[in-house]
C-alpha cells in the first residue's frame, strides 16, 4: 500500500530526478526549483507597512514599495523578474532549504510531453497537480518544446490532445507561439471535447518553442459537479508533441 504526506518535511529520503517533484531536503547544485506553494509567478505578499516581499519567509528582502509605485510596476519590474530567475535557479537560500519547493534535475529539452510518463519541468506555467492521464491548465498556461530535425525533413506541426470543457456560450482553447497565432480548439457543445488537434509551425523558426494556451472562459469543477474542487480549470492536456 502507498501511503502519501501531506507534509512533505517529515519525508526522509526526497526522490530527485528529472520530473519535478515536492522535496524537501536542501537543493543540490545542480537542481532546479520548479514550483512551491507560494510561487513568485502567482502569489504576491503585501505587508501593512505597503513593501512587497517574496514570501513570508523573505519578508525583509523588499521587491517594491506601494507608496512609490502600483502594484502592476512592481509586478514586472526588473527587481521581481531577478528574484524570479534567483529562485529558479536555487540562488536564494532561504527557497534551497524550503520544505514546500518542487525541484527536479535538468535533462536536455524534449519535442514531446507525454503526461503518461508524469509532470515535466517542460510545463512551464499555469498547470496544476498531474492526474492519472491527465494534466489539467490553467485558464492561462505554458509550456516549451524542442523543436528538432530528423534525417528527413524540418518537424513543423503542434499536436495537442486533450480535453476542453464545455461552457453555455461555446468554449475555445487559443495556442500561440512567440506570440504568433498558431490556432484555435472549439468547444460548441454542452460536453466535454476530446480533441487531437495539429497546427502549422512553418512560420516559427526558434529551436525551442514556447507555447501558450488560453480559454475564453474558466471552468469551476466544483460548480459543476457539486464538490469542494476549488480549482479554476482551463483544459485538460494529455499530450504535446511536434511531429
């Protein structure tokens, strides 16, 4: 029988490869954070005094002041964008030793994301906790693939499987890339869309892509259903691959 903690400090031997993980042991050197449980791309501390710190933990490292400018400007500023990369990185102490970090070990870049084989520090943004099968977004989500060449010719299709929930006035699922419109999945029904979708990568000429996703309108599964699932869905991802 396999048991899970919910508090992962109390673990004594934290997994570490290249799917990331909750791991609570100091980060090695050659390990990157991937998520925590207050990540610095969705969470946003304001103490009474008007600072913006990182977290708790950091509450006397300020990113910004609200008396001198909005929370938007602090948001992207190049103070906030550093402590990002720090924090990726393992470069700030206080997140190496955080009991609550995902971390995982690079591996070279992929041109497919399986979510049969489990997360992938490939998911980027914007994904919540993989299930059996499935992976499910964010209303706004990222992730990055390699796009590579084999012996015959350039890789130059999207394929994305999964499923987008319905919504009374139509659903759509809107991917770009470099901010370029590759396409869009509709949903005109009252059911769940399961969708194997391919779109042109012929004007995208990077080595590594990153693809974003976004509905137009969020599903609440707790709504729906009746249950306590709080979560703000967007799609349900099962696969991502150039082809």
């Amino acid at each position: 029988m396999h048991i899970s903690l919910s508090t992962t400090e109390i673990e004594a031997q934290p997994l570490l490869d290249a799917i990331p993980r909750y791991f609570s042991a100091s980060l090695p050197a050659n390990a990157r954070i991937y998520t925590c449980d207050l990540n610095p791309w969705e969470t946003v501390h304001i103490l009474a005094n008007g600072d913006v710190v990182g977290c708790e933990v950091r509450d006397k490292v300020k990113l910004g002041d609200l008396h001198d400018q909005s929370l938007t400007d602090i948001w992207h500023s190049e103070t906030y964008q550093k402590f990002r990369r720090d924090y990726v990185l393992g470069n700030i102490r206080e997140c190496r030793e955080c009991p609550y970090k995902m971390a995982y070990l690079p591996s070279p870049l992929s041109s497919v994301i399986d979510i049969k084989s489990g997360m992938s520090f490939q998911l980027l943004r914007g994904w919540y906790s993989a299930e059996p099968e499935i992976l499910w977004s964010q209303p706004e989500s990222l992730a990055c693939l390699k796009k590579t060449q084999d012996d015959k010719h350039h890789l130059n299709r999207l394929n994305i499987k999964g499923i987008l929930p319905p919504n009374i006035d139509g659903n759509e699922l809107i991917i770009t890339c470099h901010h370029l419109y590759l396409g869009t999945v509709f949903n005109k029904t009252s059911s769940f869309l399961s969708f194997d979708a391919h779109f042109e990568l012929h004007h995208v000429t990077a080595p590594v892509l990153t693809i974003s996703l976004k509905t137009t309108h969020v599903y609440r599964a707790g709504e729906a259903e009746g249950s306590s699932d709080k979560r703000e869905l967007g799609f349900a991802l099962q696969r991502m691959e150039i082809l």
